[in-house]
C-alpha cells in the first residue's frame, strides 16, 4: 500500500498543466508547477492589501483574472448591490447579456453553428465597451425587424393558404347540394322554408330573411363542440358541412403542427348570423369570406396562387437576408459572450474595493498564495502600463488571524480525484490531501469489486479514446449533462479501467468465464495412477472431488491469478467469494489504517498533540484490536493449515464472534493463548471507546476553565 501510495505521488506531480482550483472561487492558474510540499498538503496562502489607480483599475483586474491567482475580500459589506459605485456598468453588461441571449436564441433557429476559439478573448478596454454596445443595438434592431417582417410574411401566407383550402374544399359543399335539389327534396332541412303556392316564395324569404353563408377553419380537436354548440344556440336553423385538410398548417403564433377542418355554415337571417359569428369567435375559428358564384370563387382562386407565389419569393429572400446577418454574427458570438462575461466579473470585483480618502485610488484585499506574490506583481504592473497610468498600482502584505481559504494545485489528470476528494468535504487550511493517495485507492478498491478482464478493458478503450480526443471534444462545448459527467472523469475510468484488467487476470475471470492460458495445475491422471479412484467409485459417485493430499494431483500454484478448473467445480461461488471477501477485507483495513496514520501529521503540523493521545491512539487502538486482529487470523489461518489438515481449520467468523460474547471455551482454538489475547485486544478496544467520545470534550473544556479561572485571578490581582 506504501509503494501505491508514493507511485500516486508521482502521478500527481508530473501529469499535465497545472490548474489552479480555489476550494471558495473557482479559477484557473496558468502559473509554474507546485512543489512537493503544495502536493502533500494545500496551499499556503497570505492576505494582502493592492493599491490600485484610478484609470488602470480595470486593466489590473483584468489582468488578475486571466492568472487566476487571488481570491478578492468584500471590503463594503454594509453597502447594498444597488448602492455600488459601479451599478450602471454592470447594467450596461446585463443589456448586452439580454441582446447576446436573443442573438444566440435567433442563430440556434436558423441551425448556425458557433464557432468557438481555441483561447478565449481578454476583457475588452473600456473605452471598446460603448462600440461593442452600440454594435449589439444595432444588430438586435435589424434583427428584430427582419423578425417581425418575416413573422408578417408567414401570417399572411398561412391565411393566404388556408383562404385557397377553404375555396377548394366548400366549392365540393355547394357541387353536391346542388346535385341533391336537381334530384328533388329528400328530406325538409328547415321546416319554415316551404314555398307559398301564391307567391313562390318561401316564409323565410316573405319576412325579409336572406340566405347567409359562414366558411372558415378550425382545430380538428374542437370541431365536435363547435357542431354541438351550434346545434344549441341555433335551434338546429343552420346547416354545418365540414371536411378535413389533406395538408397539415403550421400555427405562426405558438410554430405548433395542427390538423385543421374546413367548415361551410348556410343559415337565414342576420340574428342567426349574429349568433354564428360569436360562436365562432369563441371557438377562435379562422373566418373567410364566401364568393356568391363559381365565377367569383375562380377569381379569387387565381388573385390567391398569384399572392402565394409571390410571398414565397419574398419569404425566401427573407430568409437568406436573415441567414447572412446571423452567419456573420456568428463569427464574432462567442467572443462577445466571453468578453460580456468578463466585463461584468470585473466590474463585480471593483464593488468589492473600496476607495481612499482622495478618491484616486481604491484597495483591495486579496488571499493569495505566497509563492504567486511575484506573478501578482507582475500582473499589477502589466496592468498599470495598459491602463497609462502615472502612478502604478501595488501590493503590500499584511498580517492577518483570518483563517484563508484552501487552495489545493492540481492538473488535468489529478482535478478529477480532487472533485472526489471535495464531494465527501473540502479539507481545512493547511490540511494533508489526501487526493494523491485516491489516484491509486479509489479505481484499486473499485476494481476489487469490478474484477473483470472483458469489462474493463472495454472500459480502459472507451477511456483512452476520451483521452485520446480531448482536444477535439473540449472544442465541441456539449451541452448534455450525463457526457460531460463521463469526459470530466475521463482519467478516473481509464485508471478503474485498467485496475480492472488487473484483478480480472488475478480472478482469471473475462466476461464471466475463465481464461485458460497456462494450462491447469490440478491433474485427474494421479487418482488412478495410485488407484484412488475405481470403477466402482465411478460409478456410484455423481461427484468427485480432488485431493490435494494426494501425490501428484495438485503439481503447484497457477502462474496468475485463480485455476480455471474452479470455473468447472461445484463449490466455485463458496471458494471465489470467500477468497474476494478475505481480501477485500485485508485490503480495507489497510486502507483505513494508511487514512488514519495520515492524520498525524495534521495534529502534528497544527501542533495540537492533544489529538494524537486523544483521537489517534485511541482510533488506531480500536481498528488494530477488532479488524486489524480479524487480517491476523485471516493470514494465520493461510499460513498455519496446509492441505492435509484443512479439515481441521476452524471457522474465523465463530472465532471473531466468539470474542465479543466472550465465549467458545469448547471450541478448538486457532493458536495457543488465544483466549488471552482475545480478551487484551478487546479490552483495549472497548476502553478505546470513551476517550473517542469524551477525550476531546473534556480536554478542552478543562482548558476553557482553567484559562478563565486564570483570567478572573488576573482581574482580582489588579
């Protein structure tokens, strides 16, 4: 566990660019490498205090962001957001922010790809700020009209394509009641309507009603009400045709698909009209007017073709004007969105600083890491000369009791066994990482559960192309959450990739079968060459075992891992997870003994030894005497029972249980003295247990009252 541990180490030391990952502020430090005491324990960091001139202030930020190097202090925490003296700039980058958003919704519509630049833009100077507003205003204004036009353009088509469906289908409604009235009445439609004998003509036509036509569209869906309600209000005095359209129509309002049917009313008189109508705009029916003849509707039928062909030549010109505006909008988005991003970060950190007496200069209180206090120097002084200022800007470093925040160094190999580090809690100040050491524990304790040759080697492939592409991959910027939980972890599933094809070899298992690449070291041919085995035996036995006892059947270990014979055995699964069981068990007590000697040197740099007598002790004393006691007698079993007398080997799990009842005096003990030791170890251990509870408490509060008794003494003396 010691060789695996350093190995990770090294991995830690030399994979990759460095990356700097602030534990309260996330940013990345494209600074020099860490040494080797940044990679045992985090960071050491110091507060200190930057002067910075009025004019360069936004360079030298600008500056520090792109390092990545500090983390800013809020030095105006009783002002409010809105009070801050740069307010207005941050609602300036708000407004590009909303113009960028609607740009980026307009290019993802017409399907433009982005393209994106291998290294991202630097914050713009501030005097580029009002160009790049003033240039986003002017597009978003251009687009927006070029949006509503074509909106237009695509309303008037869509009525003007469902005014023709309309012509065409009614124009079938009209044709076959006509030929209905040739052949003579069938039936009586409107009960009123019969024609006076003296006058020729019908009761409705006598009072003055004239025959009146509605058509128009409706949703498939509502056309079983819309029937219904008229139907009710009208007393049953209209006639409702009604027929699908072939085509489906695209609503402009919502871009939703719909199936609409066309529709034919014919009623007498204006009050019924009057009802239709209203029932009509309830049901939000589209309404079109009706031509009186077949000449008319001809008519209109050609003004329409001609109108929709013309609309289309339009639309389309439209369009290709809207594709080449976005397409070269495209070209600079991304850089916009970033410089914006960068903008309004700048304009955030200068809220945070406060300003002196004179107004011509403000300062800012950063936690820095000690060994960057040359790069921040740099960065102050790059900044001031971009910026033209007179004076330039500084930085002192001041004392503080402050406790800072945990900077821990990583790279592209190790950040991802830090994320895991940083799920279960984020490490206090100056603490030991215990990353280095996950490099190796993590995929190796994974791997003892995942041991499998066939699986992880596709694991360690589908890593390695990940790898591989990286590049490529970082470029495309996927949006899917569940890709970029895989990519991000790219290293930790080719390591548990690898540490699988491991223990696969060592369980000799592949896709849940054996390998049998060295031959079996177990041979049949002894039992009957020392007549072990007869006819007889044969034939009244379905199973058989093979005795290692006798000479010649077993010829030695297997070069690698497990025999494959056991793949044919019927007691596989009782050896195999006993055989995974004990060693995982092995392996897990080391692994939790390795973590709990690590916190030594925690208590030992924070010169706290109180803990070590408190905590350590008694944690290592606990977890030697249980499970350290179970490896002894795992690895003793091993070594003191060999083939002959394994019949005699009793149970660890009866012995381990044994002694926590303080029983199984009748039992064949493992070694001799073992009772004795039993009871050691597991005093020791329950003895262990108050200190852990209560050491610590009571320690400290031992020491709270003795210094306030102190204090009280000190008072009364004066």
């Amino acid at each position: 566990m010691i060789y695996l541990s350093l190995i990770s180490v090294v991995v830690f030391w030399f994979g990759g660019s460095d990356v700097v990952r602030w534990r309260r502020l996330q940013a990345e430090d494209k600074a020099q490498s860490a040494d080797i005491k940044m990679v045992f324990r985090s960071e050491e960091m110091c507060l200190a205090q930057l002067f910075l001139q009025s004019g360069s202030e936004y360079d030298c930020i600008s500056a520090l962001g792109e390092l990545g190097l500090v983390e800013f202090r809020d030095l105006n925490p009783s002002v409010s957001s809105f009070q801050r003296r740069f307010v207005s700039e941050i609602k300036r980058c708000e407004e590009m922010e909303r113009i960028l958003g609607f740009l980026l919704r307009e290019i993802q519509k017409t399907r433009i790809a982005v393209p994106r630049e291998d290294e991202c833009p630097i914050a713009p100077p501030p005097r580029q700020v009002l160009e790049i507003m003033e240039q986003l205003q002017r597009l978003e204004m251009e687009l927006s009209e070029v949006a509503r036009n074509k909106e237009k353009l695509q309303r008037n088509l869509v009525e003007l394509t469902e005014y023709t469906h309309m012509l065409k289908i009614t124009r079938t409604f009209i044709h076959s009641r006509s030929r209905h009235e040739a052949l003579g009445p069938q039936y009586e439609e409107f009960p009123t309507m019969e024609p006076d004998s003296v006058a020729g003509c019908t009761g409705m036509q006598r009072l003055g009603a004239k025959l009146g036509f509605v058509s128009g569209l409706i949703q498939r869906v509502k056309v079983e009400a819309f029937e219904r309600m008229l139907w009710r209000v009208c007393k049953g005095y209209t006639i409702l045709s009604y027929a699908e359209v072939d085509e489906t129509l695209t609503d402009v309002d919502t871009g939703e698909i719909s199936e609409s049917v066309v529709f034919l009313i014919s009623f007498w008189g204006d009050q019924i009209g009057q009802k239709v109508q209203k029932i009509c705009d309830c049901y939000h029916c589209h309404l079109y007017p009706h031509p009186e003849n077949d000449e008319e509707r001809a008519d209109v039928l050609d003004s329409l073709r001609t109108r929709i062909q013309d609309l289309n030549n339009v639309l389309h010109r439209t369009e290709d004007y809207l594709r080449q505006v976005l397409q070269k909008a495209s070209e600079s988005a991304f850089s916009w969105v970033v410089q914006v991003k960068k903008m309004k970060a700048i304009y955030h950190i200068l809220n945070l600083c406060s300003f002196d007496v004179t107004n011509k200069c403000l300062i800012a209180e950063v936690w820095c890491p000690v060994s960057d206090l040359t790069n921040l120097r740099l960065a102050l002084e790059e900044g001031s000369r971009k910026g033209d200022a007179t004076v330039p800007s500084f930085v002192n470093r001041i004392p503080s009791t402050d406790t800072p925040p945990t900077l821990v160094r990583t790279n592209k190999f190790t950040c991802g066994f830090q994320s895991i580090v940083e799920a279960y809690g984020v490490g206090d100040y100056r603490e030991v990482s215990p990353a280095p050491y996950t490099i190796i524990t993590f995929p190796f304790l994974f791997a003892v559960m995942f041991g499998d040759l066939g699986h992880g080697l596709v694991m360690s492939l589908f890593a390695l192309w990940m790898v591989l592409t990286e590049k490529s991959q970082k470029k495309k910027r996927s949006s899917n959450e569940i890709w970029m939980t895989f990519f991000n972890g790219r290293y930790i599933i080719l390591m548990m990739g690898l540490f699988s094809v491991y223990t696969g070899l060592i369980y000799n298992d592949c896709f849940s079968k054996s390998l049998n690449i060295f031959g079996s070291c177990w041979s049949v041919k002894a039992m009957f060459t020392n007549q072990h085995w007869t006819n007889k035996t044969l034939q009244t036995n379905a199973l058989l075992v093979l005795d290692p006892n006798v000479s010649g059947v077993f010829t030695g270990p297997y070069p690698l891992g497990i025999d494959p014979i056991w793949n044919l055995a019927v007691n596989r699964l009782s050896f195999l997870n006993s055989y995974k069981m004990k060693m995982s068990v092995i392996i897990g007590v080391i692994h939790m003994t390795f973590g709990v000697v690590l916190s030594v040197f925690n208590h030992l740099h924070f010169r706290q030894k109180f803990n070590v007598y408190l905590l350590f002790l008694p944690e290592l004393l606990f977890l030697l005497c249980l499970f350290g006691y179970l490896v002894f007698m795992i690895l003793y079993k091993w070594i003191a029972f060999s083939a002959r007398d394994s019949s005699q080997a009793p149970s660890i799990l009866i012995h381990f249980i044994n002694m926590f009842v303080m029983q199984g005096k009748d039992i064949t003990p493992l070694y001799p003295g073992q009772t004795g030791l039993q009871i050691f170890l597991i005093t020791v251990a329950m003895l262990s247990v108050p200190v852990l509870l209560l050491g610590k408490p009571v320690y400290l509060y031992w020491l709270y009252r003795g210094g306030k008794v102190f204090v009280d003494a000190e008072d009364m003396r004066e």
